[in-house]
C-alpha cells in the first residue's frame, strides 16, 4: 500500500525513511537502568528494549510475554509463570527463570533503590528486603526450574499489571558485573525485547535497532528517541517533517488544533486525576468537612475543562479515573446536579463552616509555577470569590519549593495535588490517602480509610477486592477529604503513514506494534 499526501505535506515529510521511526521522547532520559528507571522518558525506551514476564498490547491489554502462560492460586497468594522455551537474551545467551528470579532479587536491593520497588510490597518479604532486614533471596520469588518463576505474596495483589513496570524487566546481571554503571552504554547493554540499544546521543537521541533474536520480528526496523523538552520546539519539528510522533501538544485551543492537523491529533483518555488538595492538619480544613464540601461545590468543572484545559479534559467527581481494570469508580453524590444546584448547595455549607459576607474565609492556594497551572487556579480562585465570597490568594511557587511544602504540611491550606497512574490498577490512586504514605500530602488520618483499604488487599477474589477498594473511594469523597477537578488526557501527533498506535490508557506505545506505510515522493 503506498500512501498519497498532499503536497505540503509531502515536502514536510521527505527528511523521514520509511523504515525509521521517528519518536518525540521528552525530556533526557535520566537511565536505561530498567530497575532505576523513574520516569515516563525512560519507560518508553525500556519498553521497547525489554520484555517482562507480561507484556502489554497495542490497546494497553496485558498479553504473555516471557512467559507463555500463568495461573494463580484460589486465594490470590501465589502466581506460577510459565516462561517460552528457546528465551534469548540479544547476545544469544539463553534466558533462564532463575536469571529472572535473580534479576528481582537485585532490583529489590537497598544499594539499588529501585523508585518502583515499594509498589511491590504484597510480595512476601518483599518490604524487609527493601529495608535490608532480610538479604535478597529471602524474597518470595523463586525458580523451581529453567522455565518457572513463583511469586508468593502476602496478601492478594493485581501482580500482572504491577509486572508491566520497568523495575519488572529482567536485567543480564553479568553485564553489571563487567560494567557496573556502565552496562546501560551502546555495545554493553543486553536486553530481551524487540529491539536493542544502537547508539545514545546525551541530550539528542536514543537509537534502537531490532533485536535479531527477538521471537517476532517488528515492521520497523530502527527507533529514534529524540529528545524533545520543549513541546512548542516539538510542534515545530514535526511540522517540519521532522518527527513522526510527538510526545505531547503544547496548551492551544482545542477547535484550532483539529483545524489544523486533523486525524493527526490523538487525544484520548489517560489514567490520571487532577485535584486540589487540602490540609487536613491545619485550620481551616482541620475538622471542618462542610468548609471542604463547599470549597469543592463551587468549582464549576465544566466550565473548567471547556475553557481553561481545553484539550479533551473530562469533569472528575471521583478521585480513580474511568477506565482503570476490574473497577467502577465512585463519585461525589452530588456530581449529577446542575451546576447552579451545587452552588446553592455549596453557599449553604459555606454558612455551616462558620462563615459568611461578613465573615469570609481567607484562604492560600498554593501551585508549581506553570502558565496552564496559573490558568487553572485563577480560574478556581475566581469560582470561590464569585460564589462563596472567599478572599484568595494565589501562591506559585518553584517546584521544589512547593513539593517540600506540600509534604510538610505546615504553610499549606489549597494546594495542587493529582496522580498518573503507575500501574492500571484503582489502589495506586487510593494509596495516596493512606495513613504514613509519603504521597498523602492532605494528612489524611482515617482508621475507616485504612481498614477498608487492608480488606481490600486481604480480599479472597479479584471482584471482593474491587468491592473494598470502591467503597474505600465512596468514604473517602464523603469525606471530602480531597477536591477532585479533572481527569487527564494523552495527547499526540501522529503522522498518517504511522500505523497501529491506538489508544490505551496507560498511554503506552510499544513501537514493536507500530508500522509505516511507504509514502510517494
């Protein structure tokens, strides 16, 4: 199939091959460590780079990977993978599952302090191993035979989606030994997935090329990562035929960017939640729920994700977005009013929180300097002045300035706060409210919370553990212990000729599912 563009188009697109992707990454990737891996830059290399006992589908549907099949226990605490025969890692050497068995007793090493690792806590000693009270093999993974890996856990777990993190990746542990740090360069590095690592330009690009010894072979047979920080210089690259994936689309009115690009704007759902966080520990939120309530009864989210954000942006009532696996979200009960509705309501809990027009709430709303977070939260500012009568001040701050005061939880009152999910599952969003969790920058404190989020992990079944975790949901809006606002979208350019990237909301892209048409020139 040869594909026809027109011919501005086609100028723009003669410095790409048809046999290279090329891929807007973001910022530098900070490692290709899979085990230390942080942030999304890396992932998406890593991703192509390796393969995990699971791997995930174009759709973001969790496929075999290493391993060909697996079961699970009747009670949720023990995991038995069934690895491929003939794995090889991209130096032809065999892969085993004790190699994988001892690639995860390194990536829970203290001395390794793998950012994921605590995700991964129902695994049995799993947590005295990351202490370093335990030593690494006396965590409950183990290898009873070249093709089986047995995790035993705890407490039940959603283990095959946890698996899909980087940290999960079975890294070659000789070449760590050789190399040590250096082992993650081009000519040192051995991985097991579609492709392997070619070239590393620092501050340019990552270059992949396909791993001959890979079972399936992809359609493109090099991946150029190129480093794009800025998304306004990464509009502009790609409108000069310079990129055939963005990783992002820079703040522009929505109506403007589908006049202009058409079906190359993707815009999809994305596992994220946006919400003002409040200070539980300190007045005025501290003992005041109908202060809480009104606060989040004003802000109009409609108006919010129309005008402010602008780029597909859904209202959230709830703080686990849709589209998270096995689970149906709660939400506020008042989320299917009218908006005049909840501002009558709002002024009424106003008035029961102890204030009025001639006593209005003073109150800071703190937020990491960004012009669309400015946006956002003069637009919320607003919302409180207009219908509470609320006197606010707004307060942007450096970002490491505002996370320390976020996590001290002294000076703050309103404060930005969200997550992107980790892993596809409803309890990464809900353990940010946990007591002691080092994200639960509310200070939220609830014996109820806790206990609902233990039966959740102590639950028999998938469906009984989805039960807990949404009631956990339900009691936490009620306490209005956190304002939700919006839930996220991914948002990408793709040029026409690129072929299998679908929607998927982790949004993750594995370039092995990708393919490029041959464009007429």
């Amino acid at each position: 199939m040869l594909l026809l563009l027109g011919s501005g188009t086609t100028a723009a697109r003669s410095s790409l091959d048809d046999n290279a992707l090329q891929r807007g990454n973001g910022p530098e990737p900070s490692t290709l460590d899979a085990h230390r891996c942080p942030e999304v830059a890396c992932g998406n290399i890593l991703r192509d780079l390796y393969e995990g006992l699971v791997a995930e589908d174009a759709r973001g549907q969790v496929i075999p990977g290493m391993a060909e099949r697996w079961v699970v226990s009747a009670d949720g605490r023990q995991w038995t993978f069934h690895l491929r025969p003939g794995l090889r890692w991209s130096n032809g050497q065999p892969l085993t599952a004790g190699q994988v068995v001892a690639s995860f007793r390194r990536a829970f090493e203290p001395a390794t302090a793998a950012p994921f690792a605590v995700h991964f806590d129902a695994i049995k000693n799993a947590t005295r191993v990351l202490r370093g009270e335990a030593p690494p093999g006396a965590i409950g993974i183990v290898a009873p035979d070249e093709r089986t890996v047995v995790f035993r856990l705890d407490r039940s777990a959603a283990l095959p989606q946890l698996l899909l993190l980087p940290i999960a990746y079975p890294v070659y542990l000789p070449a760590l030994r050789e190399f040590g740090a250096q082992h993650t360069r081009p000519g040192k590095l051995v991985s097991n997935g579609a492709y392997r690592l070619a070239q590393w330009a620092p501050q340019a690009s990552v270059t992949l090329l396909r791993n001959p010894r890979f079972r399936e072979a992809p359609a493109i047979a090099r991946i150029d990562f190129l480093v794009t920080e800025d998304a306004a210089s990464e509009l502009q690259r790609f409108q000069a035929g310079g990129l055939h994936i963005t990783e992002t689309v820079p703040p522009q009115p929505l109506p403007q960017l589908r006049k202009r690009f058409g079906a190359q704007l993707r815009i999809s759902p994305y596992l994220g939640s946006m919400w003002l966080g409040l200070n539980l520990a300190q007045p005025p939120m501290r003992g005041n729920p109908s202060l809480r309530e009104a606060l989040s009864l004003a802000i109009d989210r409609d108006k919010l994700t129309r005008y402010i954000t602008g780029l597909g942006e859904t209202p959230a009532y709830g703080v686990v977005p849709p589209g998270v696996a096995d689970y149906t979200p709660a939400a506020l009960p008042w989320s299917r009013n009218t908006q005049a509705a909840r501002e009558a309501l709002a002024r009424q809990r106003y008035r029961a929180a102890g204030y009025s027009d001639a006593k209005p709430l003073q109150i800071e709303l703190r937020y990491n300097t960004s012009t669309p977070h400015r946006r956002l939260n003069l637009a919320v500012a607003a919302m409180w002045r207009e219908v509470l009568g609320a006197r606010v001040t707004l307060r942007n701050e450096e970002w490491k300035v505002f996370v320390g005061n976020r996590k001290q939880r002294v000076i703050t009152q309103a404060f930005r706060g969200g997550w992107i999910a980790d892993v596809n599952d409803a309890r990464n969003f809900l353990a940010n409210f946990e007591t002691g969790s080092v994200t639960n920058w509310s200070g939220l404190a609830d014996p109820a919370f806790d206990a609902l989020l233990k039966a959740a992990d102590n639950a028999a079944s998938p469906a009984l553990r989805s039960a807990a975790l949404r009631r956990a949901e339900a009691h936490l809006l009620a306490r209005h212990a956190v304002v939700p606002v919006y839930f996220y979208t991914s948002k990408h350019l793709v040029r026409p000729e690129v072929q299998g990237f679908e929607a998927n909301p982790l949004d993750h892209h594995p370039s092995r599912f990708l393919s490029i048409l041959p464009v007429a020139r």
